[in-house]
C-alpha cells in the first residue's frame, strides 16, 4: 500500500477535517457510537465509523485510494490519551 501524501498544511487539514465533522457527520452519530472513530476523508467528506481506527481507515481507502484522512473520536476531544488517566466521580 502506498502512503499518500498530504496535501494540506497541518492547520488546514485539522480546520477541514474538525468542519466537516462537526457540520456534517456528528449530528448523524448517536450516543450508542460514543467512543468509536470516525475516518473522514478531508477532500470527498466521506466517512467511515469502526471501533479500530485501522478497519475504519482501510474501509474509506477501498473508496477513496487517494484519501486525505483525518480522525476524530466520537464524543471526545482527543483521538489518544498518553499518561496518567484519572477516573471520573458520577
């Protein structure tokens, strides 16, 4: 497989990618999806939503072969979290 390269400046590729989600994609998701990953082509706004980031990002390639893809975890601000987690009080 080959690495596509990207075709955007960081900054435009996270303004495009955190758009298109936020405008187009999030009112779709549920709360059933929370949790998953979304893979979002920049450039098509096609999608795809799995809970491994790898399924979803090689299902949009078998569309999309040429695919700038941005990811964006539903229901969170961070895709990974490093270091210590602390555990919220309900």
């Amino acid at each position: 497989m080959a690495v596509g390269q990207p075709r955007y400046s960081k900054e435009e590729f996270a303004q495009r990618g955190d758009l298109i989600y936020e405008t187009q994609i999030r009112p779709l998701v549920e709360a059933s999806d929370r949790g998953k990953i979304v893979a979002i082509d920049i450039e098509t706004g096609a999608f795809e939503i799995d809970a491994s980031e790898i399924a979803a990002c090689l299902r949009l390639e078998a569309h999309h072969p040429d695919a700038q893809i941005w990811i964006v975890r539903i229901g969170s601000r961070y895709v990974r979290r490093f270091g210590e987690r602390t555990k919220r009080s309900v």
